[in-house]
C-alpha cells in the first residue's frame, strides 16, 4: 500500500439520503475523511450524485440532496479552501460519462454480474426488467469516477470494496490493450466503526429504519432519538440490575470517548440497579450537543450563507474538471494516433523495445483483424509470447522471431515478400524503435511505394510526454 502522505485519496458520496447525516455517517465515513486530508498529500471528495439517480428519482429531491450533503460534510470539517483539497460535484463533470462509455468497452458482462448488489437481486428473484441498468454500471461509472481523476487511495466502506476492485481491474485491463494511461486504485477499507449500530441496538444505523442519531437536526429531536435508545430489555425499574452491554448507549460513548471514569461509574450503577436510564441519557444527550457543537455551528453558518457555499463549488468544480479533461486528452489521444496506425496497416512488424505487453496487445490486435505480424526480438522470446499471448489460437500470420542487428533486414525481407507475393500489396506498418533509421534506408533501396508509419516506441511512451509524442509523429515518413 502506497503511504498515505505521498498519495491521492479519492471517495465519493453517495447523496441518496435526503434527512441529513447521523451520528453512523459522521463514524462510518465523513471523520475519517476529514482526518484523512491531512493525512494524504492531496484528497479528492465528491457527490455522487449521478450514483444517486440509481435510488432517487425525484429531480427536486436531487438537487436538494447534492447541496445538503455538501453542506453536512463541509460542517464535518472538509476544507476545499486548502489547497491540497477539492470537493465537488459528480455531475459537474460531464467527461465522468464520457470515460465510463469507453470503459464499458473493457469490461465484461460476467465480471459485472458477480457484483454483490447484484446478485442479492438476482437471488432475491426480482424480476430482471426491474433491476435497472444503473444498478448494473454502477461500479463501471465508479470506475470512471475513481480513474479519470488518478485516484490512488480510496477509502470506503465494506460494501463498497468490491467496486474499487473492479475499477482496478478495468484500469488494468485498460493499460493492457491501450498502453499505460490509467492510475490503479487501491482500496483502503474503513474498518473502524464503520458500522455503527442503530438505537434499537440491532442493525446498522439507517435514516430509513428509524434508529439513528441526527447530528444536524434540532435539539429537541437529537433528544427524542437519545432517549429512544433501546435499553436492556430485562430491567424494568431502574433498582433492578442491568447488563450494560445490553444497552448500547454504552457503546456510543466509548466510540465518542465519553469520559472513561464517569462511564464506567453509569456502568457500575447500572448493574447494580442503582441508576435510571433517563440520567444516563440526560447526561449523554448533552454530550452529544457538545462534541457536535463545533459542527453543529458550522452547519448553521454555511446555511446562512447559500451564495458562499455555490461558489466555493462552483471553483471546485472547475478545479476537478480541469483534471478531467487532462486524463481524458490522454484516454483519447492514445487511442486514434496508435490505433489508426494498426487499422491502417495491412501488415505489422513489431520490432524489439516495446514493452511485452504492449507488444501482446498488438498481437491480440493482430490475431482478431487477421493481420499477419512479425514481431522481433534480440532475445528468444518466442516461448514468452507463445504462451502468454498465443495459447490455443492457431494462427499462422504471426510470426516471433529472434534478430540481430545483421540479419535484420534479411527477416523482414522475407516476411514482406510473402505477403508481397501472397497479396500484391505494399501497404505495411512498422512499429519500431532503435533500428528505424537502418530500415528506412533499406525501404528506400528498394524502392518500396509503402506507407510507413513508424510509431517510435508509441505504446510505451506516448502516455508519459505530450512532447515526444509530437516530435516522433513529426518525424513521420513519407515514403
Ligand atoms: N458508491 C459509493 C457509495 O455508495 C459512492 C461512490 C461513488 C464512490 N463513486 C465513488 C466512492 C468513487 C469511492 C470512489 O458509498
């Protein structure tokens, strides 16, 4: 795992809920990425409220979600003024669809369907024209979210694992047909209190069951969830002794580090029968309001002040979007310049230097348009490719041959007058490095009227400077 202070921390927010945070939202998610952007060297939040159109269909109820929730988590303490900090709004980003339409294009149906929300659908035995294709992108436009904006670290939830998981796989998968473009995410799971229990002391926390503590919401309201917390159900007086573990106002104050000593005396008189809940809730009620103060006060001011909080999104907005529109310039350019190329040509030749991989995809590449290739190398790698690249497909137009510098024009000679002679045509791409020089000469020698196109070590480096990429385009032959 890459350490947290060199990397780019990137999660997003789902806005599905329209009642504002509670207490399992601020210890699920919303504190450690607070934490966590002074911690990284940059971090990246967003809304996600593209996400949200999955479960929420009322264009109102949107709007006023994505502002809301951008409100909470600017009152949870995310500071976008800093400069190490962006938070913005999925939306705002028209590129994210963009790239999560080229994406779907490197993933596939199977993967997608052993995501878990899914499958529990499908277990469920919903109808499949009830679950939606939304709920089937999903982690592909994640993927796109997480991509296009370089994520390196991404903190969520369990539930939310196996979607980064797949987003690394598309980005592998990506880098591996298109040459190195994308970053590949990790996840960083967030163990601690990720789940906190609700009030009735069973379930998780959740506005839609009823059981959990606003943080936003009036005084009295906080007071009437506190005093709604299920207690043990044994003791009906408060003489009678009590299991304090029974009772999960106990566990709220260890996770808000509630002062130890007075809590393990409630926890003493509770067992003993000697203490009624209404104090030991009275006592937790204004805890609450004071450790929630600061963010409580905050929330009222940035409420106040609707014009501060659109610009400050407005500028992280563009601030995200600039990012964007780099990552796909590069998504884009890779693909017409080096692919036109391959389209172009009726007969490749791939010489040594590129990386093995890209060298892979190529062959790939090659086998599905039934283009012959040659594909040299000053070492023996014929076994290497054979077996990563060429198991089970017979195909009789790839050629893997080793070269030295003396016999190189003797290999490529043969391998073109065989095609020259099967096909009569001229027209042939050469993806070389090293040797272009030498090769030219000898194209020019013998007079040959084809199109060369020579994409200097293009797979590999294109990606990595605008720069080269142009001078070697530049240099382009014309023959
Ligand atoms: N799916 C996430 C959730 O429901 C939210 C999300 C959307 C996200 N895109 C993301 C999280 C990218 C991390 C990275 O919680």
């Amino acid at each position: 795992m890459k350490k947290l202070s060199e990397s780019l921390i990137f999660s997003g927010i789902n806005p599905s809920s329209s009642k504002g945070l509670h207490l399992g939202n601020y210890f699920g998610a919303g504190k450690q990425h607070v934490e966590m952007q002074e911690k990284a060297k940059r971090a990246m939040y967003f809304i996600a409220d593209y996400h949200s159109l999955n479960t929420v269909y009322d264009p109102k109820q949107v709007r006023s979600n994505v502002y809301n929730t951008y409100l909470d988590y600017l009152s949870f303490g995310l500071e976008p003024e800093k400069k190490n900090v962006i938070f913005f709004v999925e939306s705002a980003i028209p590129e994210i669809c963009e790239l999560n339409i080229i994406l779907n294009n490197v993933v596939s149906m199977a993967e997608l369907s052993k995501m878990h929300a899914y499958k529990d659908k499908i277990q469920k035995k919903e109808a499949s024209e009830s679950i939606n294709h939304g709920l089937f992108n999903y982690p592909v436009l994640m993927a796109a979210d997480i991509l296009i904006f370089n994520g390196e670290v991404v903190p969520v939830g369990e539930d939310q694992v196996q979607h980064v998981e797949i987003a690394r796989d598309i980005a592998r998968h990506f880098n591996a047909r298109y040459g190195e473009t994308l970053v590949q995410p990790q996840v960083l799971l967030q163990k601690e209190a990720a789940r906190v229990v609700g009030t009735d002391g069973e379930r998780k926390m959740s506005k839609s069951l009823g059981n959990d503590i606003s943080v936003f919401n009036d005084d009295e309201i906080i007071r009437k969830q506190i005093f709604g917390i299920k207690t043990d159900p044994a003791r009906i007086h408060p003489t009678d002794p009590g299991n304090p573990d029974k009772n999960v106002i106990f566990t709220y104050m260890k996770l808000m580090d509630y002062d130890d000593t007075k809590r393990k005396g409630f926890e003493q008189r509770y067992k003993e029968g000697k203490v009624g809940d209404v104090e030991i809730k009275e006592s937790f009620y204004k805890f609450y309001l004071e450790y929630f103060k600061e963010i409580r006060d905050r929330r009222k001011k940035y409420g106040a002040d609707p014009e501060k909080v659109k610009v400050l999104m407005e500028k992280n907005n563009n601030e995200a979007r600039e990012i964007a529109r780099e990552t796909m310039k590069k998504v884009k350019k890779y693909y017409p310049e080096v692919m036109r190329a391959l389209e172009d040509s009726e007969v490749i030749i791939v010489e040594d230097t590129v990386s093995n991989f890209s060298t892979g995809f190529i062959i790939t590449y090659a086998i599905q348009r039934r283009k012959p290739v040659l594909v040299l190398w000053t070492e023996d790698k014929k076994k290497y490719f054979k077996q990563n690249f060429l198991e089970g497909v017979k195909n009789e137009n790839v050629e893997i041959e080793k070269y030295t510098q003396k016999n190189l024009k003797e290999k490529i000679r043969t391998f073109l007058n065989k095609y020259d002679h099967h096909q009569g045509k001229h027209r042939f791409n050469l993806i070389i490095d090293n040797v272009e020089r030498k090769y030219l000469d000898w194209a020019r020698y013998n007079k040959r009227k084809s199109r060369t196109s020579i994409i200097r070590g293009a797979i590999r480096k294109s990606l990595n400077s605008d720069l080269e990429y142009k001078r070697y385009l530049a240099k382009e032959p014309k023959i």
